[in-house]
C-alpha cells in the first residue's frame, strides 16, 4: 500500500494575470522556491516531493498522518501569499493511489476544511513505495558528439516513453534533472524494466541503468535506488556489466 498527497496551488491561473505581462520572471521565482520550502518540509518527515506540473506537486507520504499534513499546510500557508490544497489518496499501486486522491478532490471529501485537505489517510495497513531511479549510461560520450540542446530534445523523448511504458503498469515517472529519473513504481512495473531498457536501446540506441529500492517510506526507497545505481557504476568500473539492481529494506 502506498499514499500519495497531491498539492495544488488554487486559483493560480487567475492569480498570474494580477501580476501583469511582465511576470515570467516573477512565477519561475516563486515555483523554484515552493518546491524548495515542499521538499524541505517533507523531506524532514522521510517523504519526497516530485514536481507533476509546477501549480502542482506529488508528494510520496507514507507514514504522514493528518495532523502532519496539517503542520506542513500552515507553514506553506505562512511563508507564501498563495492558497493550496492538499489532497491525499492511497492504493495498491501509485496509479491508484492518485486516483483516489483525484476523485476525493472532485467529491470534496474534506478532511480539514479550514486547511483545504482533502481524501483519505491510511492509517491502518502497512505500507511500503519501490522506486526506480534511471540514468543514461555513458552520458559523457553523447555530450561529446551532440549539442546541450540536442541532449535535452533526446532526454524528454525518453521521458517521454519513459511515462507512457509505465503508466500502461500503474506508475507514475518523474524527470529529476539531468539524465535523471525516478518511477514511483508497481510491482508489475520492476517486473518489467528490462524489458523497457530493451526498447530504449533498439529505438533510440541509447543504454541505461536501473537501480530499485523498496521500503516503508520514499526517503529509505529512493536511498535504496540511488545506492544500487552506484553500485550499477562501480561494478562497471571494475569490468563487470549490469543494468539492474533492487535493494530493499
């Protein structure tokens, strides 16, 4: 079981054009700096933050209660002059679990009215989240014959794929930055991985590696990945190739 929040910022459409035309500047200012003071908040409570669109962000908060919702919302609440909504739903994948969060909002299933949270904690079952951290092997070599913006078009086509392969199994991609990404996963997505990085290399002729971690909550799992990644580079190093490897708590 896996419980995921969806935080949206409300009325954030209409709020832009009280800026006037000349506000880009100002909106990439303030989106860089909410999603900093998120993870910060919540990456104090061993959950992580992943940007979906920049007026809203998923959170992977396993363990969280209502009342820890309710402490992050009020100093969010404080530090901007912005109004958001919190929005928790959990399930047996990551796809599901956003679901419910999706039709809680719509429903208006109010956990704190006077916050704006919304859904369902689940304060029962044991929970646990797989992460799948991905990168491009030897990056290095294809900076070197094409130009930073060609790299870019290439790393959004594979996010691209990346996104549509696993939300066929019930998961949920995010672009971290660089050759970076990291999927919230289902137990049929690790299943499948190889079969994913297989498409990527005869597609697009591009290699990638593959580290999984599985815990109780999304901090120890993407530690987990990230240390297996790693472990992908050193065995690499040392002559030996592999493209997967899971760690679990």
């Amino acid at each position: 079981m896996i419980q995921l929040t969806i935080i949206k910022i409300t009325g954030y459409g209409p709020w832009t054009l009280t800026l006037g035309s000349d506000r880009e500047h100002k909106l990439q200012i303030l989106q860089s700096s909410l999603y900093k003071e998120m993870q910060k908040l919540f990456s104090e409570k061993n959950c992580l933050v992943f940007a979906n669109r920049f007026d809203e962000l998923f959170v992977i908060t396993n363990g969280l209660s209502l009342n820890d919702h309710m402490e992050i919302q009020k100093k969010l609440k404080d530090s901007f002059e912005l109004e958001f909504s919190m929005t928790i739903g959990y399930g047996q994948s990551p796809f599901d679990a956003n679901l419910q969060a999706d039709n809680a909002r719509k429903s208006k299933t109010i956990l704190n009215k006077e916050l704006d949270i919304f859904g369902f904690v689940d304060g029962k079952s044991e929970q646990t989240v797989s992460i799948i951290h991905m990168d491009i092997d030897g990056s290095t070599s294809i900076s070197a014959k094409k130009s930073p913006y060609e790299i870019s078009s290439l790393i959004f086509k594979l996010y691209s794929e990346m996104s549509e392969f696993f939300l066929i199994q019930n998961s949920l991609t995010f672009f971290m930055g660089g050759d970076n990404f990291m999927i919230i996963s289902s137990s049929t997505a690790k299943e499948n991985v190889t079969k994913f990085l297989e498409l990527i290399e005869k597609k697009y002729g591009v290699s990638m590696n593959c580290g999984i971690g599985t815990a109780r909550t999304a901090r120890e799992a993407a530690n987990l990945a990230t240390k297996s990644l790693d472990t992908i580079r050193e065995m690499r190093d040392s002559g030996k190739k592999q493209r997967v490897l899971e760690l679990t708590c």
